[in-house]
C-alpha cells in the first residue's frame, strides 16, 4: 500500500534559499516537484513525506550540489527540526535527547522512519533510515537527516564536534562535497548514521530548559486518513487544485478508491473539505491584519460575497462579525 507518512515543511525555506544562492530558478524546483510556492512561507505545514524526498533530489539535481541536503540541514541546525528539535534541547543528556528522538519522531516531526542507537564498546552508533519505499530521494532525506543529528550532536558536545565517521546507505556520489560538510570520513553502510565516542552519551545539556514546554500538535499517522486528507485538501488548495482528483492523485487513488476509503470511516470527501475550510477560515481570521477580501482568496473564493455565505453558514455570522467578537 502506497504511504501517507507526512513531514513538516520546515525544510522549504532552506532548500529555496540555497537553490537561489547557487543560481538556480526556486519557481522551476517547486514547479518540477509539483509544490506550491506558498509553503515557503508556511513552515509548520504538513506535506507527504515522499514530496519532501522529491522536492531536496530535484533541488540538488538542478544546481548539481550532491551535498545540498546534509549542508541544508548542519546549517539550519536543531531550530530546522521546529517543534521536534525544541522538544529534544530540553532532554538533560545526550543520551536521552537520542533515546526521546526515536520515541517523539512520528508524533512531532514525520512518519515511515525510524532512529535508533546501538553501542559497542567505546562507539555509540546512532542510525536513521526509512521504513517504506517511498521512491526517488531517500537518500537525499537520510543525509538531510544526519546534518541534524550532527547538530544536536554539536549542541552537546560544541560546535568543534566531529564525528568518528558518517555512514550512507548505499552507494552514493558527491563524496568529497559531503565530507566537505560534516567535517570527517564518509563511508557507505547498510543504514545511514553517525559513529561518534559513546562516552558523549552523558554530556549535560549545556543550557537545560527553564519552564514547561508547550502543547505540540502532533503529525497524524499515515493510517488516520481523514487527517492526512485534510492537509492535502490545504496543499492543493494552495494550488488552485483542491478538488477530490487532485487530492486523490496526490496520494496516489483513484476517485473512486479515495471516495471508498473515506467511506470506511464514515465521511465524505465533501464534508471534509467543508469542515477543512471552515477551520482554516476562522484560523486565518485570527490574525486581524490579513483582509478578509484576501482570506477568501486564499481558500479558493474568486468572489468574497460567496466566502462570506459560506462562513454564515458554518457560523451563523459573517466573517467581520466573528473577528470582531474575537478577545482582544
């Protein structure tokens, strides 16, 4: 069965910034990799996992970089993982930022991969991989995701950390740019990983946190299907596509087949969509600068009349109304 598993778009921004640093055309990347450029903007939104994959090999392809993902990723650092890496920094040790990265990866950052560490003698080996085949660009994801393990890594140990040795599954090409980056040997291996001393595993958190963390929403499973359709309802929405064949062809169903499945769960793509845009209308009307005129827009109303039927109808209220009632 095809995957679902979603991922935060964190990693956008960067990619477009160093596409656009090396010359390359931002607009042909998110074109070739059928995203929208709105994403740039919105980094806490959730895409398909295998979009992300897409999107970091065509990047690397069209400016000829083979090291763009792990450069992307040690340079964006632990604040590049958002929620995930905010929550790992408050961990007290190494070892339990490590052990609580495997434990926290699905509910805070993405589905189908795994992370885990295993010791033997004086080496601490810490592995990522991903668990489905979800087609070109794994390998792009695995070494964007040992620059972020080499970053918290570094938030421990110093920024003068270098590993023992940084493996990649499979063969691979860039090696010299890649070793460039991480700053030590790059072999290839069954499972991408870092090899670094285990003694490492009980340094202190160098600035431990002070207060409660925050309530993270978490990333659906890929199996909470009604969940995973309602952010690509968001997605396509953003691309002036947001019926149910684009979406359904986004995962990769037919109509027919996406309409079943919705069905086993009791709803209809109809009502998910409805409900999807009602929710997204009053999170958008909260922040009181963005017009109204330009809200109705963004979810998908050429006339903001007809935006307006539609919000008195979820609501009982028009939209200037329901702001206004908002507390101050």
């Amino acid at each position: 069965m095809r995957s679902y598993a979603l991922t935060k778009a964190s990693t956008v921004g960067p990619i477009a910034e160093i596409v656009a640093a090396s010359g390359g055309s931002i607009a042909d990347v998110f074109r070739k990799s059928e995203l929208p450029l709105t994403l740039l903007d919105q980094p806490q939104r959730l895409i398909l996992l295998r979009d992300q994959f897409r999107l970091l090999e065509t990047a690397a392809r069209t400016i000829g970089d083979h090291g763009l993902a792990v450069r992307l990723s040690t340079e964006a650092g632990v604040p590049g993982l958002g929620a995930y890496g905010a929550h790992l920094v408050t961990l007290p040790t190494l070892g339990d930022a490590i052990g609580e990265s495997s434990r926290s990866l699905a509910s805070l950052l993405q589905g189908a991969t795994t992370i885990s560490l295993t010791v033997t003698g004086p080496w601490a080996r810490w592995t990522y991989s991903v668990t489905e085949n979800l087609g070109l660009g794994q390998q792009k994801n695995e070494m964007l995701a040992i620059g972020y393990m080499l970053a918290l890594l570094r938030y421990f140990a110093g920024n003068s950390f270098t590993p023992d040795r940084v493996e990649i599954a499979g063969r691979f090409d860039g090696r010299r740019q890649i070793e460039d980056v991480v700053a030590s040997d790059v072999t290839s291996g069954e499972t991408a990983g870092v090899v670094f001393p285990a003694e490492l595993l009980a340094l202190p958190n160098p600035r431990p946190a002070s207060g409660p963390e925050p309530d993270y929403p978490a990333v659906p499973a890929e199996t909470e299907l009604t969940e995973v359709v309602r952010h690509i309802f968001l997605l396509q929405l953003d691309q002036g596509e947001s019926g149910i064949d684009h979406v359904a062809a986004r995962l990769g169903l037919s109509r027919r087949t996406l309409q079943r499945r919705l069905r086993e769960q009791a709803v209809s793509f109809e009502s998910l969509a409805e409900t999807t845009l009602r929710d997204q209308a009053r999170a958008l009307l909260k922040d009181r600068d963005m017009p109204i005129t330009e809200i109705a827009l963004s979810l998908g109303y050429s006339d903001p009349a007809h935006f307006t039927r539609a919000f008195r109808r979820w609501t009982g209220e028009t939209p200037l109304a329901w702001r206004r009632r908002l507390p101050q």
